[in-house]
C-alpha cells in the first residue's frame, strides 16, 4: 500500500484496501 502509505502516513489493513482503490 504505497500509495496509502503516503496519503495517510502509517500502514494499516484499511490502507491497504485503499490503496487497490486509488491504483
């Protein structure tokens, strides 16, 4: 979740599912 990693600045399960969203 990189692109999550840098929006919200910390790795989380949500993050993750986040980051398939924004990709």
């Amino acid at each position: 979740a990189t692109v999550a990693f840098m929006f919200f600045g910390k790795e989380t399960l949500v993050d993750v599912n986040v980051d398939e969203i924004v990709m």
